[in-house]
C-alpha cells in the first residue's frame, strides 16, 4: 500500500492488483487513521472498476463518515450513476482534495 500522509489527510493507494483485498486491508486499518485524518482512497489504477468492487469500501465510507471524517474515492473506470449516494467518487486526487476542503468548511459551519 502507498501511504502519502498530508498535514490534514492521507491518501492511501493499493501496491497489487486486487481492489477487493485492498478494501479488506483498508478497512482493517482504518482505525490507524480515523481519529485524526481524513482520507483518499487512490484507485485510478482501476481502469474498469465496478459497483461491487467499489461497494467493498462501503462499510469503511460509513464508518468514516460517523466519525466526522472525509472518506473520497479516486477513480475515473466507474459509472458515475452507479454510485450509491453515501459515497463520493471523483475522477482526480486535486478533486478529491478540493472536496476535502469543502467538506471542513461545511463541518466548521455547522452543516
């Protein structure tokens, strides 16, 4: 796994070719990182990634989400309409970041 650490974030990103186990570790450690950070998940890799590959990372989006932080998927292979409405995938990492800064300024107002 690659793990690109920010001073608000991390971006974590799968060394195999295996989405699934990849969801499976991420969600094994993501208990590492949810107390303080918000997190990327970075699988432009997957050229052709589909919805139950991608709902693999469901269970770690919501827990995420519970605890206030920013969960972004990174992938431009899925079918946008697909996306369940809890989870947020966007096409680049600058996307993803800027949407980590919305997403603080709506937490700061109160949203």
């Amino acid at each position: 796994m690659h793990i690109n650490q920010k001073d608000t974030y991390t971006i974590l990103g799968d060394e195999q070719d295996d989405v699934i186990a990849f969801a499976s570790y991420v969600t094994h450690i993501v208990e590492k990182f949810r107390s303080e950070e918000h997190l990327i998940i970075d699988l432009l890799k997957y050229n052709a990634l589909t919805l139950d590959e991608l709902l693999h990372f469901l269970m770690v989006n919501n827990s995420q989400r519970g605890a206030k932080k920013s969960f972004v998927i990174v992938n431009k292979g899925i079918n946008y309409d697909l996306v369940p409405d809890e989870m947020i995938v966007v096409p680049t990492i600058q996307e993803a970041i800027d949407l980590l800064e919305m997403e603080a300024i709506e937490r700061d107002l109160g949203f």
